[in-house]
C-alpha cells in the first residue's frame, strides 16, 4: 500500500500521525510538499514594497523556500519514524497534489478551511479541488478536535423530517 501524505505548514502533524494510525507497517510512505510558484512572487512584492524597488533583499527569496522544506520534510520523517519518500513538487498546488496521487493507495489531507464548524467550508479551494478529483481515495482529517454536530446549521422550516412513528 503506497499512502501519500500531502505536507502543509501548521496541519501536517495530524497528517502523518493518521497515516501512521490507519496504514500498516509494510505501507509505503511518501510525504509530498509543494510549492506554489505565486507564494514566491507575494514575498518578492511585499519585500519590494517595504525595503523598496532597487534595495537588495537581506535574504533572497528563492533560498527561503527549500530550506524551510527541508525543515519540514525532516520534521515529519522523525514523527513518522520510520523510511519514507521525499516528494517535491512546484506549481499549481491543488494539480500537483493530484498528479501526486495518481499511482497511490491512499492521500491523506488535513482540513484547511474554518474550523469551528462542520461543512463545506472547513476546506480551502485547492484542498475542495483535491478532494472533488484525486484518482485515489482520501482520508481526510482534522487539525485537532472536530466541531460538534450542533455547528451544522438547522434544517429550513420546510424541510423537516417527519416524527418517528409512535
């Protein structure tokens, strides 16, 4: 079984203690990172922006962006504890996830969106794109504790289930 497991910065504990949980000790584990191309060019014009036009940046972007992923692939591999694959992708993320998955068992993906309550929108776009087309199945979990059933929004007025029978 080859278990994917898509590494995002401040949720991707969560993903690798699930992969561990569910996968068996024979699983292959890869851990995927991915770098969107326009993260870079933000930094870059907020950089512009505060040290100005023709000032050189202290430190240049492109430096900044592998080794914080060096960082967090070390990170997971101690959690994990255990021999995994180093994935490194750079593009459209939602995409590159999924040409990621296209040969895994399973791909497992952390909410991103609101956390205070069950629904639609506890997931970003690119992880709803993920979810919408991997070619894989996708276990996806919870950074932390899940909301309570009393966070989904009542039913219209109309649209009442009927009383059980008596």
């Amino acid at each position: 079984m080859k278990v994917l497991i898509w590494l995002r910065e401040g949720l991707w504990e969560v993903a690798v203690d699930t992969a561990l949980r569910v996968s068996g000790s024979d699983a292959e584990m890869v851990l995927l990172h991915v770098t969107s191309p326009e993260v870079e060019e933000v930094i870059r014009g907020g950089m512009a922006g505060l040290l100005g036009r023709h000032r050189t940046a202290p430190t240049r972007v492109a430096d900044v962006g592998p080794a914080a992923q060096r960082e967090l692939f070390a990170a997971a591999r101690r959690r994990l504890g255990r021999d995994c694959v180093e994935l490194t992708r750079r593009g459209r993320i939602e995409r590159e996830v999924i040409e990621a998955a296209a040969d895994a068992d399973l791909l497992v993906v952390s909410r991103d969106g609101d956390r205070a309550r069950l629904g639609p929108h506890s997931l970003g776009p690119a992880t709803r794109f993920v979810v919408d087309h991997a070619p894989c199945p996708v276990l996806l979990v919870w950074p932390g504790t899940a909301p309570g059933l009393s966070s989904i929004p009542p039913l219209p007025p109309g649209d009442r289930p009927p009383p059980p029978p008596r």
